[in-house]
C-alpha cells in the first residue's frame, strides 16, 4: 500500500530547485509519477504527484519539505492527492494540439476555452507565453482531449471564427500518438 500526495512549490528562479526537491522526495523513498515544472517570469514553479510509502504520513513529508522551502526560498505546499489512478479516458476521444498566436490581449484564454468546453472538450495541459514587446505577441499551446461526438470540422471552423474575432491564428491538429 502507498499513499499519493500533490506537492506544490514556488520561488524565484535559481540553479538547483529541481535537484533540491527531488533529493528530499528521494530521500523519503518517493516516485515522482506526474510532474510539471516551468519558469514564469523568473519565477520557478513545480506540480508533483508523488507516491510515498505507507511510512510516510503527511505531516512527515511536510517536514521533510521544510528546509528545501527555507533554503531554496520556495513556497512548498503538499497534500493528499484526490485520485489514486487518472480517471479513464473517454470513450472514443481524439487527441488534438490547439495553437493560438496573436497579439497579445485579455480574454484570449478564456475566449478559446470557453468555446471548446462548450463542445465537452477537455483541456488537458496550457502554456501561454508573450514574447517581445513591439508589440508583443501572443501564444498559447494545449493539450485537449475531444468526445467522440464532437464534430471537429465543425468546431474548427467554429474556432476559426473566434480567431478572427481575437484577431488571432488558431490552428487544430491531431495527435499522433505512437503505440509500441
């Protein structure tokens, strides 16, 4: 039996932070099974799901955390984890990668996910970035996972007219996924 635990941490970015946190979840016999980890602004931030032996009660792993906070000047956070497996994928679901690249706005986040949670599509990883300044532009990157039922012509043509309206490029593109 083994426990799973979310483990959040934030800082200002530095040489080392990764190396720092995993040691200390390897000291106390932890897997790392899903991870994400980006610089925003200069600033580092981490999302584990780490699996711990029965051993290792939360306040325990909290503890252990602690100094890695303090010497790493790192916000940490951890917490039981809410699903001990990922729940299943729906059935008959499509992978796609959607782009957005424009200038830079409010709204455009949610003006593209509210279009595709409105067809049941799930947003399984985002990353946006502005990148220069004269002026800046905008790009967005997802990850979604679409219902079989979803007609993806439709719905590209659909976000197609929410790009004009941001005035932005949208794109949607199937995964390829490689079986072994």
């Amino acid at each position: 039996m083994s426990h799973l635990y979310v483990v959040t941490a934030f800082g200002k970015d530095r040489s080392g932070i990764v190396a720092t946190v995993s040691k200390a979840l390897y000291d106390t016999k932890c897997n790392l099974e899903d991870s994400s980890m980006t610089i925003l602004r200069g600033n580092f931030a981490i999302l584990l799901v780490v699996r711990a032996p029965d051993s290792l009660t939360l306040p325990k792993l909290r503890q252990k955390l602690k100094p890695v906070a303090e010497d790493m000047g790192l916000i940490i956070h951890a917490d039981r984890c809410a699903l001990k497996k990922p729940p299943p994928q729906t059935e008959g679901a499509g992978r796609y990668v959607v782009s957005v690249y424009g200038a830079d706005r409010t709204g455009i986040v949610y003006s593209v996910t509210r279009r595709l949670a409105e067809d049941g599509v799930n947003v399984t990883d985002l990353a946006t970035r502005v990148v220069g300044d004269k002026p800046p532009l905008y790009i967005m990157l997802m990850e979604v996972e679409a219902p079989a039922r979803v007609d993806m012509a439709r719905l590209e043509k659909d976000l197609l007219v929410e790009a004009k309206r941001l005035g932005c490029d949208i794109s949607l593109k199937p995964v390829e996924v490689m079986r072994l």
